[in-house]
C-alpha cells in the first residue's frame, strides 16, 4: 500500500470538522456549546449535517466531542459498551437515572469504560476548552443513541424533536417528523431483578429490550417461548 493510497486514512487534528447541531439537545441550553467530531465510521450523529471523516468499515467507530467550560453533553446510552479517552481537559463524568447514581473526575490520558445499559453523560469543569475520543463497537457503532426521558422532553422545549427515523426535526424551522421518539422507562443503572415484559421479540414497557444487551428488536428464542408458555416477565438489567 502507497503512501498516496494511505491518505484516505489519515485525520490531522488541525483538520478536524466540528457538527455543532449533531444531537437532540443542540439547543438544550448547557449543551448548547458542544462540538461533535465524527472521524472513524459513521458514529452515532442525528444531524444531517455531520462530517464524516473515514467512512471506511473498520469493526468500530471512533468520535470526539469538544466542549468549552461548563458545557455538558446529556444523559445517553448505547446498544455496546463505549470507551472514552480524555485528550485534554478536566472532565466530569455521571450515570444513572438522573445522573446521579454516580461520578468520576478524569484528566489528559485518562480512559474510561462504560457498559451498556446505564445512561452516562459527561462535563468540562475545567478552565479551558477540552476535547475526548469516544469509542463505540460494530461498524454501525450500536445503531444509534437512546436518550434519557427528560432530555428527550427538555430538547422539544427548545424546539428539537427526534424522529423514529433517528433524524433530528427542528420545530423552530417548522420541521416535523411523521413519527416521534418518545420518552421511555429505562431506569438509567445496570441492575439485576428488575423485570420487563417482553413479546414478538419486543420489549413491552420499552421501545428495546435489553435482556444482556439484545438490542431493539430482541430475536431470543426464550423471550419468545417465555411468552407463549405465560412466563410473561423475565429478569432483565436496565
């Protein structure tokens, strides 16, 4: 492989293209200031508008998110585990239902795993500019971003709704998706014996069931036999 051939797969840091409307809480005020960096896959951005850096398939998906101080990105969750590497900054990271069930303060170099399951968010609180990487599995990174219910509800009071499409309508602009994104109960922390109904590989008191981690449509043989043999709720961890 040439040198020329390899241009394809380089991104220089002074080259990166920011999409400052890629998520639903774009206008959210406190998450207002952020800029998204999609530089290996196609991530998991909302926005049309979003640059795509490598496109090439490479098994996962590599992103970045640069905020200034006190700029938040909002309680979210992914299909697979995410991965975050501090480049610079001093951040903030939370989980939980409301954010609160937990936290860490992480620093330059630092890298953190969260699992799937646990909506998770993060903040600048340092006195600059700062910037992490976010790594997601699968070359469709997960298949999208599931919101916690009160950023869903916040980012359409500002005039932002998401689409069952996975695109972002701006209802300021007069956008309006045929189908909406509603808020749904997922308690936000990854624990055991909390139960949900599943039925058609459907997750009833959700819009994804996520017995260890099957994903929107849930395709479990035993999730299927469990409901036509009456066992109507199993053990699941949200």
């Amino acid at each position: 492989m040439t040198i020329n051939s390899m241009d394809g797969r380089i991104v220089r840091y002074g080259e990166l293209k920011p999409c400052k409307t890629a998520f639903i809480d774009a206008h959210t005020p406190g998450s207002d200031q952020k800029e998204n960096f999609t530089i290996i896959g196609g991530g998991v951005s909302e926005s049309a508008d979003q640059h795509v850096h490598i496109s090439i398939p490479h098994g996962f998906n590599i992103g970045a998110a640069g905020q200034p101080p006190k700029c938040r990105n909002s309680l979210h969750d992914h299909n697979t585990a995410e991965v975050f590497f501090v480049l610079s900054g001093r951040w903030r990271f939370f989980w939980g239902r409301n954010g609160d069930a937990g936290e860490v303060t992480l620093e330059q170099g630092d890298i953190f795993n969260i699992p799937t399951g646990i909506f998770r968010g993060f903040e600048n609180i340092g006195t600059d500019y700062g910037m992490i990487m976010a790594i997601l599995g699968g070359d469709d990174a997960g298949g999208g971003v599931h919101w916690a219910p009160q950023v869903i509800e916040d980012a359409a009071d500002h005039g932002l709704i998401l689409g069952e499409n996975g695109k972002l309508y701006d209802t300021k602009k007069g956008e309006s998706p045929a189908r909406w994104r509603k808020p749904h109960a997922h308690d936000g922390t990854k624990r055991f014996g909390k139960t949900r109904r599943t039925h058609n590989g459907r997750c009833v008191a959700q819009p994804r069931c996520t017995v260890l981690g099957h994903g929107r449509l849930c395709r479990s043989r035993t999730c299927h036999s469990d409901w036509r043999n009456g066992i109507v709720a199993r053990q699941t961890r949200v």
